[in-house]
C-alpha cells in the first residue's frame, strides 16, 4: 500500500510519539543488571499498559509468569489456518547510570529528547523504540489482516539477565511453540556514510566468571614476608585481555582488594568478575570453566591459591546454530528487506544475548532483525528514527508473506 507524504509524516509522528511513552513507561523499575539488579525488576509497569493495547487490537492476551510483578505478555490473534509466527521484544531495559553522565536527556535519561533525526534516551535502542516497531506492525496488520496465520506477541521480562524468567519460562513452562519466531533487538549497522539493518541468523554465547585469588598479608614495607594476591590478579587479568583462553576475549567488569581500615597491609584476597563472550553452540559450561581454571592455575605462584567459578545465577550461555538461508523465514524476510530499501540485506552472527537464543535452543527456527543500534550505547542512547520506519515496513512484509505462503 503506497502512503501520501501527508501519511507518512502522521506514521512517523505516531511511531516517534509511542516510542517516547514506551521509554518512560515502568522506568527505572524495569532495569536490570546482568550481576543482579540494585533492585527488584517490576516489569509488570509496562507488561499491563502494553496487554491492554494488545487486546484493543483484537488479540486474546495473557500475563504469565513466576511473579505477579514480573508478566510476560502473550498475545495471540489466529486469522486462519497455517503457520504461526512470534515477534518478540523484552520489556526490561539495563540501567541508566547518574544522569549527569549524560550528555543529551541529562536530566531525566528516560525522558525521551528528539536531535538531529534520532531519539536518545535510556533504552531508545535496546529495546523501547524497537519495541514500538513491532507493536506498529502488528497493528498494521491486524487492520488488514492476513487470510492465513496466526500472530503471536511475545513480550518478555528478564532478558538483560539471559532470559530464565522471560524467554526460558516461556518455552520451558509456559510452552510456547511456533513456526518461527523474529526477535526485534538491535541489528542496526553504520559503516562510513552507509547504514542499514542486517539479519542475525545466529548468536554467539556468554559467561560471567568469578576469579578469586588468596594470599598472605605483609606489612606495606615488607612486601617480601608475604603474597599478595592483588599484584598476581592484576597480572593474570593482563594476561587474559591480551591472550584470551581459548576463543573467547574477556572484559573486566568488577575488581576488589583489600579491607576499609587496613592500607598498611597487602589483601588476603583479590576478586575480580570477568564476562567472556564468542562462545559457541558446542561449548559446554563444564568445558569453559576446566579451560579457564587450568590457564589460571598453571599461572599460580607457591604462596597462592586461586579459585575460578561462575558468578551466580544464570550466567552461562552457549550459542546457537545458525537458521539456515533457505529457511522460509530469512527469504520472507530478504525479500521483504529488498521491497522496501532496494538493498540484499547483510547476514550475520549477533555477538550478544537476546531472547532468540533460548527460542533456537528450543529448536524454534528464530532471527534478530531491528533497527536498534548494534553498538551498545553506555550513556547516550539512541535510535534513528528513518531507520524505525523502515523496520515497520520490513516487519510487516515479512510476516505477511510468511503467513500467506508457508
């Protein structure tokens, strides 16, 4: 359907428009950290407002969960016989840090500000904006709904902490199943003056590990009489930044010594947290933890110990087997991407967690496609605007024609 200029600045004002309200919706209650949030995430804030428009839309909506404050919204509209597709977003966001770091929204980082084409504010582009592509597409295409099908919205909470009571309670308890499903995260790209969205048929994995070092204390003018497990942290980190173990580069997130009230004696202990990432979908968890701890404990001097586990909670993930080309929907999504840019979307492995890791570890065939931007804004996050329309467009050609051809 070709739409006047007129049209097109209305969709674009209401798209902008509803990005805005979902940034501020259920904030900062809705953060949540992937080491444990500094509160209880109540995504519930935004679950509820989201299930009523849903249902205004004609789709049979639930909120399921572990946790009344804590809903995944499922929602479900059947057009005919056929196949059954999800388009999945998460409802929680990570957190903004002291406003004062930003350099655009400073007062509020989730009061949405609109420069220079792009909207900025705490979660614009993972995951508000991307979440008001899709429901702009579901709803485009609940006015003019398909013969053959059936829609599902799936909403998750929980996802900046690896899914367990979101994207796993759904496919673990709840039992959602379907024909495919599209994650709508960050797969934006800008190379140079060039910029598009590309199509994430795989995701590769992620650990949090925790490494502790124990010593012996000295006297700080004897550094000799005793061993200290900070100066062989600190080496052992360097080591692994440069030299990785394995095939999987680490970032340090956390690290601690010593004791409030004890600077004139070396620590009895050091800790530091480390995120390795590019795990693979044939790696194991007990695999990755034996590489780390035998690379470290070869390291060890006499005098020190060191221990080396997973942080706690759900904080290994392996990665996923790529949807093949020829699955229906990556074509229904390529000719969709070409219809409305005149461009072959590029193909890629996601290097992150989102919800469509847990949809392929349960063998549904799952992609990341959204106009978020693959980058992972600290401070300052934003979205192109053009870019969200153009997924609209993609978003709902591509499920069309999944549901009227497969």
């Amino acid at each position: 359907m070709t739409r006047s200029p007129a049209e097109n600045a209305l969709e674009r004002a209401e798209l902008v428009h509803l990005a805005i309200e979902l940034v501020a919706i259920g904030q900062p209650w809705c953060e949540n950290s992937l080491d444990g949030p500094a509160r209880p995430p109540e995504e519930e804030r935004i679950a509820r407002p989201i299930a009523g428009q849903l249902a205004q839309w004609g789709f049979d909506v639930e909120l399921v969960g572990r946790s009344l404050t804590r809903p995944n919204v499922v929602a479900r509209r059947t057009f005919g016989p056929g196949p059954t597709i999800v388009l999945n977003d998460h409802l929680d966001t990570y957190p903004s840090g002291p406003p004062s770091r930003w350099s655009r929204c400073a007062e509020n980082p989730y009061r949405a500000v609109e420069f220079d084409g792009r909207l900025y504010a705490r979660g614009t582009s993972d995951t508000r904006a991307n979440l008001a592509a899709l429901l702009t597409a579901a709803r485009r295409i609940t006015e003019d709904p398909p013969e053959r099908g059936t829609l599902i919205v799936a909403l998750t909470v929980d996802e900046e902490r690896n899914g367990v009571e979101g994207s796993c309670y759904l496919v673990d308890d709840y039992g959602l199943r379907c024909d495919a499903s599209i994650t709508v995260e960050p797969t934006a790209w800008t190379d140079g003056g060039d910029a598009g969205i590309a199509l994430a048929t795989a995701n590769t994995g992620h650990a949090l590990l925790d490494i502790t070092v124990r010593g012996t204390s000295s006297h700080i003018w004897r550094p000799d009489t005793g061993a200290n497990p900070a100066a062989f942290l600190a080496e052992v980190l360097a080591e692994l930044i440069t030299a990785p173990v394995g095939d999987w580069p680490v970032s340090i997130v956390g690290l601690t010594a010593g004791e409030p009230g004890m600077a004139q004696f070396t620590p009895l202990t050091a800790h530091a947290r480390v995120a390795a990432v590019n795990i693979g979908p044939e790696v194991a968890a007990g695999e990755l933890l034996v590489a780390f701890g035998r690379r470290l404990s070869a390291r060890c001097p006499t005098g020190l110990d060191i221990d080396v586990e997973y942080a706690p909670g759900p904080t290994f993930v392996p990665g996923t087997v790529a949807v093949p080309t020829s699955d229906p929907l990556v074509r229904s999504i390529e000719r969709a991407y070409e219809r409305v840019t005149g461009q072959a979307i590029r193909h890629y492995t996601k290097p992150a967690f989102n919800d469509t890791i847990r949809f392929r570890h349960a063998g549904i065939p799952a992609v990341t496609f959204g106009p978020g931007d693959d980058g992972w804004a600290v401070y300052d996050e934003s979205i192109s605007i053009d870019t969200l329309l153009i997924a609209v467009e993609v978003l709902e050609q591509a499920t069309r024609h999944y549901l009227e051809t497969v």
